[in-house]
C-alpha cells in the first residue's frame, strides 16, 4: 500500500510523497544530510538499480526513491534534496524539512562529512529536536583519514544518543553496518537517548509555558517541544506545514493563542525580541556542535587543508580567477565543437540510413506519396537533425560540466562571479545556471532550483537564454568562420574564428547581466539576498557515476523533451514548403510578408522564417535556410562551408547579414523544449510568455542598432 494517513500521519500535507510498499512491513528510510557529503552516494551504493525518480506533487523539485533488503525486510530509501538546515529557505529545505517532520520516515539518516563534521552537526542536531529515529553516517571516511583527520564514532554515538557509524560510500565500506544501525533504529530494537539542546533560561520558560497544551492539542503527533519553539520562533512556512499535517490551525485556539502571546511578552521582557531568538537559537546550536566537535574530531595535521587553499588562492584570485574560469570554459567548448563532429556525422549518416529503409518500406507498401513526404522527409528528418546534432554535443558537454561539478569547481565559479551578479542584483548562484545554459539553456532553467529566492529564482530563468546552448553553436561557428574569419582569411582566419564566437559569448553574457538589473529594478524589484557558498573540498571525481548522472539524468532528460517538440514541427516545416498557392509555397509568401522587417535587421524574410520554424530546436535554422533558398520541400544540409558561403552570398548575404544571424542566434526566442521546461517550473503562462518576450526584443533591438549603424556608417 501506499504512504496513507493511517499508515504515516501524513495524509493530510498538500504535497504528500505516495511511495509503494511492498508489503505493510517495508521500512521507509529518509536520507538527509549538507550537500556534497555524500548522501547520493550513499543512496546509489544501497540501491543500486533499484531506482527511479520523480517529482514532489506540487513541486518542482525532484526526489529519487529506491529499494534495499537487508535482513528479512525491505527499505524504502529516500534521497530528500540536500539541505544545511530544516529552517527552510527554499524549496528544497522545506521539502527537506517537511518529509523529516510530518513524512513519518521509520528513521532517518543524516550524512555528514567526515572532513568537516562540525558544520554538519547543525543539521544533525536539528533533526534530533524533531525524531528520535536517526542514524548519523559519518561519510567520506577515507578522505578524513588521508588528511589525518580521526573520528571517534563511539564518543560521538554516547553523545548524539543515536548510532554514528563511519562509511565511505564509494568503495562501499562500513555500508552494511550503517544499515544493522538503521534496522535496530527502524524496528526499535535499541533504546535511544537523543541529546537534548538546552537554551537561554528564558527561552526554555517560554517553551515549558506552551509545552502542555500543544500535547493537549497534537497528542503526541509531533514533538511538541519543537512546536512550542517553531511556534516562539514564527516561521510562517513551518507553521503552515505543521497546520496541514495536523489538519487544523493551532493559533484558532484562543488559549493557546493567548499562551504563545504571553510566552512572547516573557521573552521580550527577558531581553530576546522576537528578530533576536532565531539567531539565539543557531548560535546554541553552533556551540553544541563545537563542543562535540572538539570532543571527538581529532586534527594530526593542523593543515590539512592547506593543499586546497593553495589551489583556491589562484582559482579565486582576483588576478587569475577569471581568467582561469574562461580558458577552462572555452577548452570545455573547443572540446565539445571539436569531439562532436565526428559522431553527429556517424550518427546522421546512421540516422538518414534508416530514412532510406523507411522510404523503401513505404514503396512496398505502396502509400500515398503525400503519407511518406509528412512522416519521413517532414517528422523523421527533423527529428533526424535535432537528434544528431544535440546528442553529441550534450554527451560531451554534460560529463564534463558534471566533472567540474564533482571536482568541486563549479562553486569556485561562482564565487568568482558573484560580484559581478550582486552588482546587477541578481543572486550568485545565477552563474552556476548560466553555465549550465551553454549545454543546454533548458537543464540551465532546471538548474535554477538552487537559488533560493523566488525573485531571483525567475530573473535566473528569464535570462538564462542570454548564454548560447550547444544547439546555436553550430549557427555561430558557420557564420563566424564564413563571414568574420573569411573576411581575413589566410592563417588568421581560425583566431579571428574563434574570438568572434568567444566575443558572442561575453556579450551574452554582458546582456544577462544588464537584463538581470533591469529586471531587478522593474517587474520583480527587490534587494540581493545573502547567501552561504560553501567552497567544499576537491575529490576525485567518479567517473562512472558521472556517466550516468549526465547521460541519464541530463542528456537523454532534454533529449527527450526536444523530440517530443520537433515531431511535430517537422510536420509543420513540411506543409510550410510543400503546400503551394499560384505555384507559390506557403513558406515564400510567409517570408515575403516579414521581408521588410527581416532587412530592418539586417537580415531577410527567410532568415526570419527560419528562426520561427526553429522554435522545437535550434539546430534546424540553417538547414530551414537553406531549404528555403534552393526552393526544396525538405531539409537540407550542404556538405561543406564553402557550399554554404556560395549559396548565401547568392542570395545576397553580406559580413553584415552573417553578424546579424550571429546576434539574433544569440538574442531570441528559447526553443520549444526551453519554454516547456519554463512553463513546468514557474507553472505560470505569464513568465513562460515573459522568457520569450525579453530575449526576442533585446535581439531585435540589437541588430535594429548594429545593421543601421553599419549602412550609416558606410560599412554595408
């Protein structure tokens, strides 16, 4: 059966998780724990294959559940989104926060990080005000010890009150052991004694007022000890949590009400107003966790992380840091252009291959011409096009963004540009999703999960088209070699090439900067939020784990989502150039209408059609060109540059046209599986229509004033 009131209590919350127990006996396990201890680590060597992911109902934040026997009963893990504290600041706190408190997991296991334990502590101690249930892993085991670092689990297990095993999850060690400790935890076969977080005398008065009635209220529901103190502390997002897990609203009962408003005048008249407790209640806990810290970590090497602050001095530095951060972007880019050729060209001759088998089967079949044209030169070759053309670049740009990830580079990336985001209002991590866009602006707007704010969440997703994904690359490259680099031409015209695509980039960069502001200071005002960026430690990376969490959970995500939305823009690109009126195709009179326009431009009405039938990828632009020029009902594509340059300078292209293309590729409309993306995390047709506006507007703008500048000038 399913997670059900009767069987947890935690029916009634408005975004319950529905897992599916085998049998009634199935254990349901949380994992918790900071980020980048380890804790999906540890998921993943538990459950193996045994797996699959989903999203919280009403949330866009996704969970990964999977299955573990041990013993003579199964378990029911579920990897909760990492967070350094259950008091919520975004979504995945709260979501974090709420499965602990009200999801009535048989135990819960927070993964800590053996290297620094003592920051880690913080979550484990909160979580110990709420359940009894817990089991500390001590992860990364290995590391500590390679820096000489010794953790005395024993001690630290007397203290907590619950068992602390050491693990390192990668090599799978100590893993069995930690699930003996979550079996007697889960079965309660052990007694446990939960260390017990004492306050100022004045706040633990306050909590012994409100204590016997919140038991009256909750019967036992949830630690009213905890209630008490959310209640003192007025969280407005716990309390709405705790009403819907309880079903009623604890403050519609007047003499609590009452009670709580005595218990705050106690506070105050004690010298804690109600914006200090909060901070009084961090601080015991930071003092908590030193003291265990200092009882039962030991440091043999005072300097232990000595070797990667060396290596922070340079990659943060305010002299190489961003330039470092560029040259390793663009080896990244170099990497990806380069390494893709040759399997998008493999994959496309596999690919057309097919096509042509197609095309015989439905000879033999002997089906109306028109039924072959739609569903193999209009759907198939699109999907064709956008399937060899993405997936290579994304196989390549995703392992290694996600090897930089596993590094622990990327925060350093964002630490480096944080001021230049703080200066435009924006938040820090927006650099961490702006990355993200140049593999593929759709896992970019996924990526904006990580901030915390709401109002720089949606300035993050509105502009995070601003930065080139892979599938513009190609457009950009073309142009750049043909008409910047062939304007020099001899030895020069790779580098002239090459700085003509890296300055694209910047000006997108540039541009999501400026945007970030305007929109700061306009429809979504408001002043930067601080944020904790925590530079963690450098690992080796996991290779095979980085395999399968790009491909898997990134490639073939955004893969799927752009075949979804080109099958059926095949369709209409084909009956755009197939359907004719006077001999005339619908694709003509579409690009004769927005001629004018196009040469306001810089460009022409074809160039503009292109752009609109390119909305399911941005891959299918130059080939919709050239279809259009050479008058063809399907979509073509040249064999080489020269071909190309030929055919465009015939149909009247100039430096000015290429640049245009260039600016307008970088500054337009996000493709079809971008908005979708869009539309699914801000579930709002406002701001999905407001990420097509911006863009589209700043483009045109922009080459408004580039090509009228250039004919002013007597350039063009």
């Amino acid at each position: 059966m399913g997670l059900t009131n009767q069987s947890t209590g935690a029916g009634v919350l408005q975004n319950e998780l529905k897992l599916e127990r085998v049998t009634p006996d199935d254990k349901v396990i949380a994992l918790s724990g900071n980020p980048n201890v380890g804790k999906s680590t540890v998921f993943n060597s538990l459950t193996g294959l045994n797996q699959h992911t989903g999203n919280w109902p009403g949330k866009t934040v996704t969970n990964a559940q999977g299955k573990y026997r041990h013993k003579d009963r199964n378990f029911i893990m579920v990897d909760i989104p990492g967070t350094y504290s259950l008091m919520a600041n975004s979504v995945e706190e709260e979501i974090a926060r709420d499965f602990v408190c009200f999801g009535d997991p048989d135990a819960v296991v927070v993964v800590t990080d053996a290297t620094c334990l003592e920051r880690n502590l913080n979550l484990v101690l909160q979580t110990l005000e709420i359940t009894d249930r817990v089991v500390v892993c001590v992860n990364l085991i290995d590391e500590a010890k390679r820096k000489k670092i010794s953790i005395n689990c024993e001690e630290l297990s007397k203290r907590l009150g619950v068992p602390a095993i050491p693990t390192n999850a990668r090599s799978k060690k100590g893993l069995n052991e930690l699930m003996d400790a979550v079996y007697a935890v889960a079965n309660k076969e052990i007694p446990l004694n939960p260390i017990k977080i004492t306050y100022d005398e004045a706040i633990e008065q306050a909590i012994k007022m409100l204590q016997p009635k919140i038991w009256q209220m909750i019967d036992g529901k949830i630690n009213n000890r905890w209630v008490a103190l959310k209640l003192l502390d007025g969280d407005e997002t716990i309390l709405n949590s705790i009403n819907k897990y309880l079903g009623f609203d604890l403050l519609n009962d007047i003499e609590l009400l009452d009670l709580l408003n005595k218990a705050k005048l106690y506070l105050t008249e004690n010298g804690i107003e109600p914006e200090q407790l909060r901070d009084k209640i961090v601080s015991r806990l930071v003092t908590v966790a030193e003291e265990l810290s200092r009882d039962t970590v030991t440091f043999e090497n005072k300097q232990y992380n000595g070797m990667d602050r060396k290596i922070d001095s340079i990659l943060t530095s305010k002299v190489f840091g961003l330039p470092i951060m560029l040259a390793l972007l663009a080896f990244v880019f170099w990497l990806t252009i380069e390494g893709a050729n040759l399997p998008s060209s493999l994959l496309a001759d596999f690919l057309f291959g097919i096509e042509e088998k197609l095309s015989k089967l439905f000879i033999s079949f002997n089906s109306p011409v028109w039924l072959h044209d739609i569903l193999v030169l209009g759907i198939f070759r699109t999907l064709a096009w956008v399937v060899s053309v993405m997936l290579p670049p994304m196989a390549i740009f995703f392992p290694l963004f996600t090897l930089l990830e596993d590094l622990g580079y990327l925060p350093r990336v964002a630490f480096n540009l944080d001021n230049f985001f703080k200066k435009a209002c924006a938040h820090g991590k927006q650099a961490l999703t702006m990355c993200m866009g140049f593999g593929c602006n759709a896992a970019g707007v996924i990526g904006c999960r990580i901030i915390d704010s709401p109002r720089e969440r949606m300035i993050a997703i509105l502009t995070n088209n601003f930065v080139p994904c892979n599938g513009r690359f190609p457009t950009l490259i073309a142009m750049s070699i043909i008409f910047i680099g062939g304007a020099v031409g001899g030895a020069f015209q790779s580098v002239v090439s090459t700085l003509a695509v890296t300055g694209v980039v910047l000006i997108g960069i540039l541009m999501t900067l400026l945007v970030s502001k305007i929109l700061s200071k306009t429809i979504l005002k408001g002043i930067p939020s601080s944020f904790t960026l925590e530079l963690p430690p450098y690992r080796k990376p996991q290779i095979g784990r980085i395999l399968v969490r790009s491909i898997f959970d990134r490639t073939l995500f955004v893969l799927g989502r752009a075949v979804a939305i080109a099958a059926p823009a095949g369709l209409v690109i084909w009956i755009m150039a197939n359907i004719t009126v006077n001999d005339i195709s619908l694709l003509t009179y579409a690009a004769d209408f927005l001629d004018p326009f196009g040469r306001m431009l810089g460009m022409d009405g074809y160039i503009i059609m292109a752009f609109i039938l390119g909305l399911p990828a941005n891959e299918i632009v130059i080939p919709i060109i050239i279809m259009s020029y050479m008058a063809s009902g399907t979509m073509l594509e040249l064999d080489e540059l020269e071909d190309l340059r030929q055919l465009l300078v015939a149909n009247g292209w100039t430096w000015l046209t290429g640049l245009c293309v260039m600016l307008f590729s970088l500054m337009h409309f996000p493709c079809g599986t971008t908005l979708w993306t869009i539309k699914k995390e801000t579930q709002s047709t406002k701001w999905t229509f407001a990420s097509f506006a911006i863009p589209t507007i700043a483009g045109i703008a922009v080459c408004f004033i580039v090509a009228n500048a250039a004919r002013l000038l007597g350039f063009a």
